[in-house]
C-alpha cells in the first residue's frame, strides 16, 4: 500500500504533534509489512530538512516528494475549493494522511486525518489566531476523511459528540514513549549548573500558551514556598509559546526549548513533574516522565485519567490551593517508580502504528457507502 503523509509538523522544533508525527513514522516502518511512505510538506520552508528528518525518525526508506507550495496559498484553497488534490504534490497513492487536523482533497486518493484536540471549539480563548482556523478547516476534513484519528478515547468521543459522526467513526491510536525515556539517567550536578538549572527542581514541560495554565502552577508553587521555604524551584522547559508573560526569578527558572536527549535528562532528575493544563488530547510529557521514574502531578481530567491511570497526583484544573497540596504530598512523599514506569511501558509506537494501518485499509477499502473504521 501507498500512503501519502503530511509530515509538516516535522520541520522546525517538533512540539506535540511533530513528536507524534516522528513516532508514527519509526512505527509504521518497523511493522513486518509497512506501507510504502511518501512524505510531503505543505510549505516550501525547510522542507529540504524532511528525509533528514525522515531518516531520524526511523523511517529511512520513505520517499520525500520535491513537489511543494507556499501553505498560505495551499490553505486558501482548501478552504474554499476541492483544488489542488494532494496528488500534485505526493503523485498517486492509495492513502493520504493528513496528520494535522488538515486533510487536502483527493482525486483517488482516500482520506485519513488525525485530529489531536478540539481546543480550538471548547476553549477558543486558549489558543492562537492561526489554531481558530480548525474551526473551518475540521469539517472539511471530517467530510474528505473516511476513518479519523485521535491520539486518546477522550477526544474520539468529543469528537463523535461535537460533530454527530456516526458511532465508531473516530478511532484511538494512543501515542508512544520512546525507550530512550526508560534508559534516561538524571544529569550531575555539574551538568544542571551548566544549564543554570538547581540540583533539586519541580519540572514543567511544554509550550508556555495560555491552554497549559502556567499562572495556576506559578500561585501554586509561591504559595508552598511561602510555607515552606525547603520547596524547590519551579524550571519551566518549552519554547516561549503565546499569551503568557512569564518572568524568571530566584525560584522560577526558564530553561527555554531542550534537545531531546538533554531533556530527558532533565525530566529524569526532576523531584517531580507539574501539568495543570485545562485541557489537553493526550499528555505525553507526565507519560514519559513517568517512564522514567519521575513522580507526577496533573489537573483532574479525563484524558489525563485514561493516558496516566493511577500512577499520577491529580488536581482540579486550575484549583491553585488544591494544587499547592498534590505538589506537597509529592514533594514528602516516597513511592515505588515501578508501576509508573510498567504502565507507561504499555504506550508503543508500534501499537499507535499498527492501529494507523488498520485505518489506512479500512479506508482504502470503504466504498461510497460511507466510511469505515478498523475493526
């Protein structure tokens, strides 16, 4: 099987849905009887990076097509026409996976696209001008698409819910940790002071936005300093994001954007790892924190139940008393990183891939009845 992918999200410094994107692929080309890969960017910058990038991934073999064009022009016309089918740019395949909310028209080609949230509905106050667009471009993907991906059972069932798709339609295909993330040792308290960062810290991974509410996990962490005085400073690592002003100071230290085997370093030698988002399609950094024997605490919701399970603190999101004590009793107390780190085992790349495969052939082989879903 053919399938064309957009791999988009790749270039530049790969957040949340370029570490999806890089997973899926290594899975995909590890399984015993992989799809032929064409990868394709929807913009002309940096898109020489992609079979580099491609080949980092684990997905050496996939083609790279040298067709592109500009991706304001290309999201002009999505929006608005069925021109230009994807196939100018992949050339023919059986499947076109739009990885990114996004997915193009197709003249033969039939349709996948992976939604990782609904942000953009639920909480469009949260996020940016360019993500508000979802709310148009959604819909038209939902209606190209014959099988639609989500990253947890939480958001295929908003997603069922929002836009009335029939029952089934939407299929959970999880995410993966790495495991680089099980093997991840803390660095030495040389290494942290080169990086400017304490020898005993709480963590918060991710991008600093208005949607991971950074401003209840800063009142929370003052407010256990202010009671006890021992709390160790709050190290913020992400690239600046939108939206939020965040300030340094003698007990918040921003470390910026980490290469990945540094930060897996980091996250490995934090005291514990704070997610108070208000709303998230998955949650894979206190997944992989945990994989690597670091203590958790995250806002109470359902996602972050099903992904995490039993193996985190939870507080109500944006509760910053409630907050305060989930960060204390972790902070005090001892536990045994073992289940923590045999559940997180359970999340696979090749488990996400092999569920990517049975949507491209249920996709493939779904007539004009309407779509189909993997079985």
């Amino acid at each position: 099987m053919r399938v064309g992918l957009d791999a988009t999200p790749l270039l530049g410094r790969p957040t949340g849905v370029g570490r999806y994107v890089s997973g899926l692929l290594g899975g995909l080309a590890a399984l015993p009887d992989p799809p032929e890969l064409v990868l394709t960017a929807f913009t002309v910058r940096n898109a020489s990076d992609l079979a580099a990038l491609a080949g980092r991934a684990g997905a050496a073999s996939a083609r790279v097509s040298t067709r592109r064009a500009p991706a304001r022009a290309l999201r002009a016309a999505w929006q608005r026409t069925s021109l230009p089918p994807v196939e100018l740019l992949v050339g023919r395949v059986d499947v076109f996976h739009g990885t990114n909310f996004v997915l193009p028209p197709a003249r033969h080609a039939a349709g996948v696209v992976t939604v990782h949230d609904l942000t953009y509905e639920r909480y469009p106050d949260l996020v940016s001008v360019a993500s508000r667009r979802y709310r148009d471009m959604v819909p038209r993907a939902l209606q190209r698409a014959r099988v639609v991906l989500t990253p947890s059972r939480a958001v295929a069932d908003e997603l069922t819910e929002h836009y009335r798709l029939d029952q089934g339609r939407a299929v959970a295909s999880g995410l993966g940790v790495d495991q680089a993330w099980f093997d991840a040792l803390p660095l030495a308290p040389a290494d942290l002071a080169a990086l400017g960062l304490p020898e005993r810290y709480v963590l918060f991974v991710g991008n600093q936005e208005p949607r991971k509410n950074l401003a209840a996990l800063l009142a929370a962490h003052a407010a256990l300093r202010a009671d006890e005085a021992h709390t160790p400073p709050l190290v913020l690592v992400g690239p600046p994001g939108w939206g939020e002003d965040v300030a340094a100071s003698p007990s918040v230290v921003i470390a910026g954007y980490l290469d990945d085997d540094v930060l897996r370093r980091v996250v490995a030698g934090a005291a514990c790892l704070a997610y108070p988002s208000r709303y998230e399609g998955f949650g894979l950094p206190p997944l992989e924190a945990l994989a690597c024997g670091t203590p958790v605490v995250v806002s109470d919701l359902p996602v972050l139940r099903e992904v995490l399970g039993e193996h985190a603190a939870y507080a109500p999101a944006g509760n910053v008393n409630d907050l305060a004590h989930a960060l204390r009793r972790v902070l005090i107390g001892t536990t045994d990183p073992s289940p923590g780190r045999a559940w997180a085992a359970r999340w696979t790349w090749r488990r996400c891939a092999e569920i990517t495969m049975d949507a491209y052939r249920a996709a493939r082989e779904a007539d004009g009845g309407g779509p189909r879903t993997p079985g």
